[in-house]
C-alpha cells in the first residue's frame, strides 16, 4: 500500500519510452496566442494582465541590467504554474515532482546569475563572502561558511519546490483513500473527510502557484545581487 502512494511519482512510460518529454512540452501547447486583431478575447486579456503584472512587480527591484532576464524569469514562472497546476488534476502526471528536472533548471540559471556577477563587478560578488566588519579571527570560518551557502542554493530551490509538491500530492491521496474506506463504514465521517479533501485541494491550488513564485522570486533575488 505505501508503495502505491509513491506510484503517482514515477516517470511514466509508454513501450520503454519515457513520457515526461509529453508532459513537459504539453503546457505550451495550451497557452492561448494573441491573434493578428486590435481587439482579444478576454483570456488573452487576462493573461497578458497576470504578465504585466508579474513582470513589474519581479523587475521593480531589478537595475536595467537585470531587465534582459524579464522574458526569461516570465516564462519560467508561466511554464512553473502550468506544470503544477495541470499536476492537480486525476490521473496526470507532474514533472516538478522530480529533484532532477528541478535541478535542471535550479542549477544553469544560479549558475547564470553567479558568472554574470563574477564578470560584471568581481570585488563585490567577492565581498558577499566576508560580510564587512569581521573579525580577523572569524574572517576563515566565515569564507568558508558563506561560500558552502552560496554552492546550497541551487540545492534549496530545487528541493523546496520537490518537496512542497511531493508532500501535497502525498497527503491528497492519503486523505482520499482515507475517505473511500470510511464511506460505507462511518458516511458521517467520510463527508467530513471529504469536506477537509477539497479545502486542501484548494490549498494545493494556491501551493502549486506560491512555489511557482518563490521559485523564480529567488533567482531574482540571485539575480539582484550580482548585477
């Protein structure tokens, strides 16, 4: 039984052929395109609202040298949100439940901003080492300790946003199942549990959303450091 409940993890396959691929490219096939008229519907409308609003609010912050990654940041926390979101749904597979797609894209973007502040003002990226004031005698365990920290977060972004989704999606299936074995034992209990199932449902909603954000809100913090 517990081995089930960890099933909802694996990578599916399909005659020795990994579907994740499907599952990754599928949210772009579902994102609406803005047509060749003045005048878009209301989802377009919508979207580039959320877009807008996103973009200002990430980049605001940000110097103008920061602004070249807004395309970049916006689709990854578009692509994020789709992922997650499309993860909710019955018999649907979620790739963000993987450490090593999250590592794929946690690792190259930190490394990014990291090389970009050692080209761009070396002296500065190097002085986040030593926090100004130390004593001479600490200045070794501090270099030490803050650059093990900044080597952790690629690590952090990847398994905050794993474990976040691993621990939603586990405890939906646990409290469903708990509701099909109560329903012809205790019906009370079972809509009662079932009653807890969708408000954690909705709060997997506003999960799978916030972790999306966090997640590229991060890598413009990274960012903000180093440009």
């Amino acid at each position: 039984m517990m081995a089930s409940f960890f099933d909802q993890f694996a990578s599916p396959s399909f005659m020795g052929v990994p579907l994740i691929f499907i599952a990754i490219l599928l949210p772009w096939i579902l994102f609406p395109t803005p047509p060749a008229r003045w005048v878009n519907n209301r989802l377009i409308t919508l979207q580039a609202w959320f877009i807008n609003r996103f973009t200002s609010q990430l980049l605001t912050p940000l110097n103008a040298g920061g602004h070249k990654w807004a395309l970049l940041l916006t689709s990854l926390m578009v692509f994020l949100i789709t992922i997650n979101m499309l993860g909710l749904l019955p018999y649907t597979f979620t790739p963000t439940t993987q450490l090593s797609l999250n590592m794929g894209l946690a690792v190259p973007l930190w490394l990014a901003t990291v090389l970009i502040g050692a080209r761009n003002q070396p002296t500065i990226a190097l002085g986040h080492l030593l926090p100004e004031g130390t004593p001479i005698l600490l200045i070794p365990v501090l270099i030490i300790i803050e650059t093990i920290s900044l080597f952790i977060r690629p690590l952090a972004l990847g398994v905050r946003l794993t474990a976040n989704l691993t621990a939603g999606h586990l405890l939906i299936q646990l409290i469903a199942t708990a509701v099909f074995v109560l329903l012809p034992i205790m019906p009370t209990v079972a809509i009662l549990t079932a009653t807890v199932l969708f408000l954690l449902t909705l709060l997997e909603v506003a999960v799978a959303m916030i972790q999306a954000y966090v997640f590229v809100l991060l890598l413009s913090l990274y960012l903000q450091e180093n440009v």
